[in-house]
C-alpha cells in the first residue's frame, strides 16, 4: 500500500505543478511517449526472454502484495503452531492446519512436508531450494526494473537529440522550432519521470520485499523442521531470533 501511495502522491505533485504552471496539454506529446516509453519496453526487452517480459508483471505485483510480511508477526505464527504441535503430538493436527495457511503457500508447504512424514534435513533441503528459486525470480525483476530505469534517460536524450536535429534544421521556418524544441524537452521530462518515479523506486522497493521474504522463507524452514524433531518451542524460540533483526525478535514465551 506504501508503494502505490507513494507512486501517487509523487505523480499528483509533478501533475498539480504542471497543472498551476499552466495548460497541462503542453506536456503531452505523442512523439515523445513513441520514443520514450515504447523505446525503453523495447530496449529493456532486448536483455529478458519473452516469458520472463510476460510474467514480470505479475511477479512485481504479487511480491508487492504478499511480500511485505512483518517478521515478527511470522516468526509468532510458527512458535504457536509448534506450541499446537508440541501439546497434541498429533499429525492429524497440523494436517487441519493447512487450509488455514493458503495466504502463506511456502508455510503450508513447510507444514505439508512435516505431514507426510519427512526427514528434517530433506525438509531443510527441499525448503532453502524452493527460497533460492523464488529469491532468484524476484531478483530478476529486480534487474529487469533497473535496467528499465537505465534506458529511460537514455531514451530521453535520444529524443532530446532527434527534436534538436529537427530544430536545427529548421531554423528557417519558424513554424516548426517550437514543436521540435517540444520533443527535445518532453523526451526528456518523461524519461526523468518514468526513471525516478516508477522504475528506479520499483526496483528499490522489489528488492526490500525479497530480501524480508527471504527472512520469513527461512523463519518458516527452521520451524517446519524443528516441529518433525519434536523440539521444544522454548528452543526454536531461540534459534528463531538468531536471525531476526535485534528490532524484531520475539519474545513469545516469559
């Protein structure tokens, strides 16, 4: 929600001071979003596969979305179900469990593979491969917004340089150095824009959001494997703030 909140805000200030400045239509320029914003799609194309370009969008939004999880919530959530687990002894229990953990797929499935009787180091295996896959998905969106946010401003310039061309060589005939100027400066204006209002804190914000998923992904790993070793909570408890940031660890049993 910050992210969208954010993104708006900075776009209603640049529209409100385009706006006061005068007629916003001067800033809208077809040549220049040809030249920018479709230049720059395909330009960044150009480094990612296909596939990649069709499901970064998706990937973006749902990192966004379902990424932004606190530590601290996550790390409670699983010393209760090992609590659960601990005072039941019952695998059937956790089994129950599972519907209610939909919103949390990597946790339902940390809990799934404890159900059907997996050893704690395949556990711990099968979980670090599955955090490193989506890690290295996410991070590729990560590059794909960066190098979006390079190619911007450089789609800018060329736009800068292409109505400077044609201004130049039209200096004979007045009618047609303002339009051209226009281009010069509009390319500009939206390749700064879409580099530092979109692309660049994008990029920043995707790779935050992977880094606490990360977090949360091996919070949900050592829990899964400290409940099939039927450990006491107290201890997972322990080893759980070992990798919380000291701002974020638990304090679950007093």
């Amino acid at each position: 929600m910050s992210t969208i909140f954010g993104m708006l805000a900075a776009f209603l200030l640049v529209g409100g001071a385009i706006w006061l400045g005068g007629s916003p239509l001067a800033f809208v320029n077809l040549q220049g979003v040809l030249i920018v914003i479709l230049g720059t799609m395909a330009v960044t194309a150009i480094s990612f596969r296909l596939q990649e370009m069709i499901t970064l969008p998706a990937n973006i939004w749902q990192l966004l979305r379902h990424g932004q999880r606190d530590p601290t919530e996550e790390a409670i959530k699983v010393l209760k179900i090992a609590v659960e687990s601990r005072k039941h002894n019952d695998v059937l229990m956790l089994e129950k469990l599972l519907p209610r953990l939909k919103d949390t797929p990597f946790l339902a499935q940390a809990i799934q593979l404890v159900v059907d009787g997996s050893e704690p180091d395949e556990i711990e295996q099968i979980l670090r491969r599955e955090a490193s896959t989506a890690s290295s998905r996410h991070m590729r969106a990560v590059d794909f917004l960066r190098r979006a946010g390079d190619v911007a401003p450089a789609m800018g310039l060329i736009g800068t340089l292409i109505g400077l061309v044609r201004m130049l060589g039209n200096l004979d005939n007045p009618a047609e150095i303002g339009p051209a100027m226009a281009v010069a400066l509009l390319t500009t204006f939206y390749g700064a824009v879409l580099a530092h209002l979109v692309f660049i804190p994008l990029a920043a914000k995707t790779e935050h959001c992977t880094d606490e998923e990360q977090l949360v992904n091996n919070l949900y790993s050592m829990g899964a494997t400290s409940i099939r070793r039927k450990e006491n909570p107290r201890r997972l408890e322990m080893l759980l703030n070992t990798i919380l940031p000291p701002a974020k660890r638990v304090t679950f049993f007093k």
